[in-house]
C-alpha cells in the first residue's frame, strides 16, 4: 500500500482541525497513512507562529 503525498489544502485542513480539536476519525487515520510528516510539522510551525504573532498584534493594539 503506497500512500499518496496530500495536497497543501488537505494539509492545511488537517493541521487546523488538529489546532482546532475538532477532526474525524477518517481523516486522522488518512493524515498518519501519509508517506511523510515534515508538510505537517512545517505547516503546524507556521500556523502556530501566526497565531502568536496574531495574539500580540491584538494585545497591543488594546493595550495602546
């Protein structure tokens, strides 16, 4: 069985419903069938980042 590479969509669909907690079994097992976790880990890392960087820009901006 030979798992097929996900398109950056379905990726950035897994790693918000992960974020989110709020993913279906089917796609969880389809997301750990993939040849590679590196596009979720980097996709993670980057939505992670944007989310701090999002938390900061709003506390200051209420702060100021």
């Amino acid at each position: 069985m030979s798992a097929q590479k996900p398109t950056l969509l379905q990726v950035v669909k897994a790693v918000l419903g992960a974020m989110v907690g709020v993913q279906s079994e089917r796609q969880r097992q389809q997301d750990f069938t993939a040849s590679s976790p590196l596009p979720y880990i980097v996709v993670g890392i980057i939505f992670t980042l944007l989310f701090v960087a999002t938390l900061l820009l709003v506390v200051s901006w209420v702060l100021s």
